[in-house]
C-alpha cells in the first residue's frame, strides 16, 4: 500500500514539477491579453487652451474638457486580435461651445502585445488608414526602451523614448515622451479677413500639428495610466506663412480618470503575477514535496518488505 502511494506521489510530483514553468512561460501568455469587451471613459482638461472657432470664426480662449470613450467591438474579435473604437469630444467649457471637435477612431491590435493590425475597416473619422505600433495598449512586460507609438492626430506613428521610471498614485510606472514633428493634417479653406489678409473672398490654408506627447505605462500589464498632450496647431496659407492659431494648449487626465486606470493597472498586475509567479511557484513546491513524500514512501515500503522477509 505504501508503495503504490508512493508512486502515485511521485507521478503527481513530476507532473506539478513540470507544469510549474508551463503555466509560466505558455498558460499565462494565453490567458494574459487585452479583453474584446472594453468598455471605459477617459477624461482630460485643458486649462486656458486657444483654439480657432469654425462658429465665431475667431480665436478663442477657456477651460476645454475632453472625453474619450473607448469600446470593444466584440463580433469584430477574432484569433489574436481585437477591435476597439474610440470617440473624442471636446468642449469649451468657459464659452459654452459644445461639440468644438469630434473625431472617431477604429483600430485592430494583436490582443497579446498591443501592436496594430491592418484590418477590420481601422478609419479615423470614417476615412481609412494604414496603423502601426501600438495603439491603445503596450505590450505585457514593456521595457525601458523606444516603442512606435500610433498617433491619431498625425495619422502615423512615431518614436516614444524612455525617459525615466515614476510613481503615479503609488504604482510604479515607466515614463515615455513621443515629439510628433509638425506634419500637415488637413486642408480647408477660411475667409481671407479673419487671416488678417487683405484681399476678399476664401483662401486654401493648411493646418499644421505639432505636439509631445508623454505616457505613463504599468509595465507588467502595459496599460496607460496617465497621459499628456501638448498640442499646438497653426493655420498656413499656401505660401507657407503662419496665418492663425488654430489649437493650442496640453490636455492632461483628471485625477479621477487616473485613479481609475491605476486601479484597472493594479489589479491586472496583480492577476498576472499571479499567473507569472505565484502559481507556478505554488506548483513547484508542492510537486518537490509530493516527490519527497513519494519517495520516502517507496524507501519505507522496500525496507518493511526487507524486514519482513528477514
């Protein structure tokens, strides 16, 4: 009977012994990824921002909110990937001017590591376009070094550095900073007058986006924290002069919405060390006790049949 105990110890001490890393390094890169279902909003503020109003056909000055909703698109969902859509408005809050700006986004991402993926109709305001680098998420264990980032106001991807590790909240975090050189993201057409031109009638100008952007990462989860915008926006008429303001100011998360997302960060930290260390640990140790007690069971029925035949 100790015998058979015994071997049944030791077959159960083997195979913990040899799950343990599997659920390391294979259970836990399944299980580990980015939900189909999201669903949360995100707001930012903007303390004495500048913009051109399309409506007062002037620039104006005041307390801008944001709202950013982001939500998964769960029949889009498939393999690795999965599909999220994003809205953005902003309000002036000083003047009363509602709806200032609204843009949609749409983006696929391999559910493991964050990084977009060319599919599912990905649009910005309904016209299409070509994503890379991360997107909404970085990836689970992000490093202290330089990721492409994917910015939607420039419709590309640029270079997010490293720049130091930080504490939001408490919670460890790495801190990024991506420059977005200026880059032309849109064409229109405003009256000559309000440029300061002196001729009648509309004029072609260009509107030029330059910006730093700075993200603050948990990196055993790879979600966003808290975030910065510094933006600021010209109006350039052919020519190439400057001719307006068109946006300026830097958005930043509210103390709420931070608290949230390092509460979301937490405990998703905490689920994968789980996953990452905890149980695999937990399975080591069992399975080298269950092999001791197998093996001293076996030891101990060998030498009672010794006795007993003696």
């Amino acid at each position: 009977m100790r015998r058979a105990i015994g071997v049944f110890l030791l077959a159960i001490g083997a195979f913990l012994i040899v799950l343990a890393p599997l659920v390391r390094s294979v259970v836990a890169d399944r299980l580990i990824e980015a939900p189909a279902d999201q669903y949360n909003i995100t707001n930012l503020t903007v303390d004495n921002g500048r913009y051109f109003s399309k409506k007062d056909l002037k620039v104006m000055s005041g307390q801008l909110d944001i709202t950013v909703t982001t939500r998964g698109d769960v029949a889009g969902a498939k393999g690795d990937q999965v599909v999220w859509d994003q809205f953005t408005v902003v309000n002036d809050v000083t003047n009363d001017n509602r709806g200032l700006d609204m843009t949609q986004f749409r983006s696929a991402f391999n559910r493991y590591n964050g990084v977009a993926v060319n599919c599912c109709g990905a649009n910005i305001d309904k016209e299409p376009v070509q994503i890379e680098g991360q997107v909404f998420l970085w990836p689970f264990g992000t490093e202290k070094k330089t990721y492409k980032v994917f910015n939607s106001s420039a419709h590309a991807a640029f270079d997010a550095r490293f720049v130091g590790e930080d504490t939001v909240n408490g919670l460890p975090v790495y801190k990024f900073q991506q420059d977005v050189p200026e880059t032309k993201i849109a064409t229109l057409t405003a009256p000559a007058s309000v440029l300061g031109m002196d001729q009648a009638g509309d004029v072609q100008v260009d509107r030029y986006y330059t910006g730093t952007n700075t993200f603050w990462i948990e990196p055993t989860s790879g979600a966003p924290v808290k975030q910065e915008q510094q933006r600021h926006e010209v109006l350039k008429t052919t020519d190439g002069v400057e001719r307006l303001v068109a946006f300026d100011g830097t958005a930043r998360m509210t103390p709420e919405s931070v608290g949230a997302l390092v509460k979301s960060a937490t405990d998703a930290k905490t689920q994968i060390n789980l996953l990452r260390s905890t149980a695999p640990l937990v399975l080591l140790v069992i399975g080298i006790v269950a092999l001791a007690a197998g093996a001293v069971l076996i030891i101990a029925g060998r030498g009672a049949r010794t006795a007993a035949g003696e």
